[in-house]
C-alpha cells in the first residue's frame, strides 16, 4: 500500500514538474499567456479541495 501511494505521488509530482516546463518553454515569449496558465492551475487546485470533492472521496467506499 504505500508503495502504491509512493509511485502515485512520485507520478503526479513528475506530471506537474513536466506541464511547467513545457509551459515555459512554450509561453517563453508571452508573459500573458505564462500568467494565464499559471492562474488556471491555481485556480484548478483551488476546485480540487472544494468541499463536494473532499466529501466524495471520504464517501468512497475502501478497497
């Protein structure tokens, strides 16, 4: 199990660190377009932790 939990976390962590870098290097020449995308994600993160979310996933039934 917390293997499991690891290789997840190592994942999202590697997915993310690879969404920025592209990200720079596509939106090097547009500071707008940079911002955008950094709000967006910001924004994203904020409606992960919404309640509905937290709430589904503690309604989960367990493996």
């Amino acid at each position: 199990m917390r293997n499991r939990l690891i290789i997840l976390y190592a994942g999202l962590i590697t997915a993310n660190i690879a969404a920025w870098v592209w990200a720079l290097l596509a939106f090097r020449s547009s500071p707008v377009l940079l911002s955008t995308a950094l709000l967006a994600y910001t924004l994203g993160l904020r409606h992960a932790f919404d309640a509905d979310h937290i709430a589904a996933i503690d309604n989960a039934p367990a493996n």
